[in-house]
C-alpha cells in the first residue's frame, strides 16, 4: 500500500466525514448565479496564493519530479483563467483570510509539507465534488473541471511526488497535514456557505 493510501485509511472516518460537508449540497444547487459567482471570486483569491507560493519552490523540487510539479503549476493557471472570467468580486477576504490561518505557515517549511497539502487538499475536493450532480449549466461546468479526466489522470501521477514527501517527512507528520488539511477546507467551506447564503 502507498503513503498515501495508508495516511487517508488511518483517518478514513475524519475524511468521510469531510465528504459530507453542507456546502456541497449548496454547491449542487446554488441560491443564485450570483451566490456562485461571488464563491469564484472567493476561490480565485485562494489560488492567487497557492500559484505565488507553489512558484516559488520549483527549483527545491527533485528534478526526477519537476515536470509533475509543473503540470501542478499550469492547473492551478487554467483554474485560474476560469475562475477570473467567471467570478464576481468579492469584499470578503476569506480566501486569503483562510490560507493564512491554515496554510500559508505549513508552505513555509518546505516543498514536501507544501506537496503532501496540496495533493492531500486536491484529492480530498475531487473526491468530494466527483459524485455531485448540479443541474444549472455554471455549477455544472464548474463541477465537471473539478472532476475531469484530466484532474484524475494528474491525481495519478502527482501521487507519487506525494508518496516521496510523505516518506521522507514521515506518516506522523503527514497525519498532522492532514488534519490540517480537513481542519481548512472545513473552515473554508462553512465561510463559502455563508457566502452563498448572503450572510458575509
């Protein structure tokens, strides 16, 4: 069994339950275009910060990984044209708000913290998003860039820079990621609902 797969079953019943979030059942049927426009927004900001901090370690990653931690880079890019077309400005800074509380200080230790975050956090939001079933055509495409097969295929590969940041930190310390990884998007999922909801 790989790292990652040993670290996701010694916190299966913590994932799971992360699964079951309110707010994918809002993003499954948003209030309003408006309401998932102004989430945009909110997820934009987030991605801001994850491109400038993830840019900034591509020369500490191994070289026999680089190309995968590229691929990462040119997502996180895409995403963001998406999102910047699609998103409505947004007076809450909760995106950047919350990367500050719950991840900014782990992508200051290093590229292997930052890796096992990034595929921990990527992994647990397909999961999450894969079996949603959204029948406005916005949260549709939005649903269906979040699960594509090229998301999968990337997943795939981006396991194993995973495998060797968890193996070399540790499972200790990657179950520590992990709950803080559960612990954030939690945090940023219930500030989404209340912004969906029109009530920050």
């Amino acid at each position: 069994m790989r790292a990652t797969q040993r670290l996701i079953a010694a916190h299966r019943k913590l994932w799971e339950r992360a699964l079951r979030h309110p707010f994918l059942r809002v993003l499954e049927h948003p209030p309003g275009e408006d309401a998932l426009r102004r989430w945009f927004g909110c997820e934009a900001r987030w991605y801001e910060r994850a491109m400038a901090a993830l840019g900034c370690m591509l020369k500490d990653v191994p070289k026999t990984h680089r190309y995968v931690f590229a691929q990462l880079l040119m997502l996180i890019a895409e995403e963001l044209d998406w999102l910047e077309v699609n998103a409505n400005p947004v007076s809450s800074m909760m995106g950047e708000n919350c990367w500050g509380e719950r991840v900014g200080g782990i992508f200051a230790q290093g590229w292997q913290p930052a890796i096992i975050v990034t595929w921990l956090g990527t992994r647990l939001q397909y999961e999450a998003l894969r079996g949603l079933d959204a029948e406005d055509d916005l949260a549709r495409e939005y649903l269906e860039r979040r699960t594509s097969t090229v998301i999968e295929a990337f997943l795939h590969d981006f396991e194993e820079l995973a495998d060797t940041a968890i193996e070399a930190r540790g499972l200790a310390e990657a179950s520590e990621l992990l709950l803080r990884v559960v612990e954030g998007l939690g945090v940023l999922w219930d500030r989404g609902l209340r912004l969906m909801e029109g009530k920050e």
